[in-house]
C-alpha cells in the first residue's frame, strides 16, 4: 500500500508516521502539512528529532494545485491518504481523493457523527460533503473489521470514544444494561489531546486537573451513537504528557449476573491482542506509548451495577496506532500486525 500523510507536523501525525515507517507492507510516498506551515520544506526527522535516522522524507505544503500535480493525474500510486488534520480539512477534501480510487483513513472528526446537522452544533461547521458522510464508516477496530474492510472511507474514532466504546459495547451490545438509565462516562486525558499549537491553556504551567466541555463535549454524540445509548461524558484534563482514562458507571437489567458480564468481555475481546482484560484497575503508567487499551470491571449485583475502566494511550490506540489496525484490517492482515513487532520500542 502506497500512502500519503496529511498532517505530518503534529502529535498525531507524528505518531502516525513513525509507526508506518515500522510497516513492511505500507511505503509512504508524501508527507504534507498545510499550505502555510512554516514546516513546509523541512525533512520529518528535523521536524521530529525522535526519528533521526528512520524518516528523512521531505515535508510539503498541501495546496490544490499539490493536488492537482499529484493526484489528479490517472498516473498516480497511492493506494491511501491519511488525514491527521483539522475536521474542516478532512471534511472539505476526503471525496476528492475517493474520486481518484484512494483510500480515506481520517483520523480527525470530519466524519465520525453520522447526522450532519451535528457538525454545526458540535464542531462549528457545516458539513457539504454529504456523499462522502454517508459512506463513511466508523472505525472501531475490534468491532466493525467487516465494515471497514468494505468502505472507502475510515472515520477513525477519538481517543475518549475508543476507550469509552471499548468499555461499553459488550454490555450495551448484549443488552445487559437497564434500557434510558443513566450512563456517566468520566475521562481523563493528558495535554497531547489538545494538540500540539501552543495554548496558554493546555501549557504545563497552567494546567491543573481539571473537567471541561461539561454536557457539551463533541465526543458525548460521537460515544452515544457508536454504543446505542445515552451517555453523559465528563472529560478531565490532566497535567500530564500523554496517556487516557475513562471510569464508566451504569445499570444493568436486575437479572443479569457478574457471570453474564465476565462472558460478555471474555467473549468481545478473547481474539484481540490488543484489547487487554487485567486482574486490577488499569493504570496509564501500562499503556503509555503502546498499542494496548486496558480494560478491567467490577459488578454490584446487589445494586445492579457495573463500573469499567479502560487505560489507553491516547496518541496510539486513541489515534495512530488504530488507524494502522485499519489500514491492516484493509490490506487483509491481522489489525495488530506490524504494532506488536518483537523488541519494538514502543
């Protein structure tokens, strides 16, 4: 698979690239920032000096007239596009690319919401790619590989709904839970989540633990409609690099056993390795620059409850790393393939 990268000069885009220059199956071709970038002209490893020595490939400004050059023309090699891009970006060019037979990994929200009357409420634009939204498909990877090897185009969920979903699909999947009761999902998140331009409010100096974006968060619809419930979603940030967890509290049907739980987790995820069930509440410190996400639950049969936490890197398997597990699941291999490489530094 022959790709290109959008978005090369941010945390994400970092992340990404780096893992892709590990891939054995996937050559990157172009990396592009945007058109006004001051990292235009400037090579990968001088941007990103983690990769001295591993990715020495030119950065260029994307522009449609980049485009044109190199893509329009019914000569070109690329297979995929990555997009580690504002949503507005994403949302404006993924068609384009579809046109010319490549494939759409978008790793921001310019298509995650379904219903494009959300994207004004939630992400402050409105939505005209309205073909392209409608065959886009979600990209959770241990649950939807069918979907995603069929479509083409990849909405690659965020870091809070990955480890949220991850929580809550084998209870609400089974039906386990008591139907419009409250589900509370509390997240903390550290300051790479906000990106990497400067901001007096995500600077180390200035953050302390604390919740935002309370009830309105543009990731509460993006959990509720991947899960099939109504979720209340209370996001932390966290004076900290990197790293993600959510604690979900809910209620199950007053019949359902911390017996039928166990089975309904056990049986989600006894195949993916890279979806870990540990013997104790998941730690960031495990995650934090792996593939992995982290899961562990605790049922009150008396009061008909269930708490899940799930621990994950919220670069990797909440950005980069899921994207690689979809771009595999489209290249016919195993998602992990390639992110659970031996003696990898992670």
């Amino acid at each position: 698979m022959n790709v290109i990268v959008i978005g090369a000069s941010g945390y994400v885009g970092a992340e990404l690239i780096g893992l892709l220059t590990q891939h054995n199956k996937i050559s990157i071709q172009h990396l592009l920032v945007s058109e006004n970038s001051t990292s235009s002209g400037k090579t990968f490893e001088q941007l990103h000096a983690r990769w001295q020595g591993i990715c020495a490939v030119p950065l260029h400004s994307f522009s449609p007239h980049w485009f044109d050059q190199h893509i329009s023309s019914p000569e070109h090699n690329i297979d995929a596009v990555f997009f580690a891009t504002p949503h507005e970006f994403s949302a404006q060019w993924a068609q384009a690319f579809i046109e010319q037979g490549i494939k759409v990994f978008d790793l921001s929200g310019g298509f995650r919401l379904k219903d494009a009357s959300q994207y004004p409420v939630h992400y402050g634009f409105e939505h005209q790619s309205l073909k392209a939204l409608q065959q886009a498909q979600y990209g959770l990877a241990e649950w939807q590989a069918n979907e995603i090897a069929a479509s083409d185009l990849i909405a690659v969920p965020g870091c809070y709904p990955t480890a949220s979903l991850l929580s809550l699909k084998p209870i609400t999947s089974n039906a386990l839970h008591q139907e419009n009761s409250l589900i509370v999902v509390n997240g903390i998140s550290g300051v790479t989540g906000a990106g990497r331009k400067a901001s007096l409010a995500t600077s180390f100096c200035e953050v302390s633990l604390t919740p935002y974006n309370i009830l309105q968060h543009r990731h509460q619809p993006e959990i509720s409609q991947e899960a099939n419930a109504e979720v209340i979603f209370n996001p932390h940030l966290a004076p900290y690099k990197r790293g993600l967890l959510v604690t979900i509290t809910l209620q199950l049907k007053a019949e359902v056993t911390s017996k039928q739980v166990d089975e309904a987790f056990t049986q989600a995820y006894q195949d993916t390795p890279l979806v870990r069930i540990v013997n104790a509440w998941p730690k960031i410190d495990n995650v934090a620059h792996t593939p992995f996400a982290d899961l562990h639950w605790q049922v009150d049969e008396n009061k008909h409850v269930v708490v899940v936490s799930c621990a994950i890197d919220n670069l990797l398997k909440g950005a980069a790393s899921q994207a690689i597990q979809c771009a595999n699941i489209s290249l016919g291999l195993p998602s992990e393939y390639s992110l659970l490489m031996p003696g990898r530094d992670l």
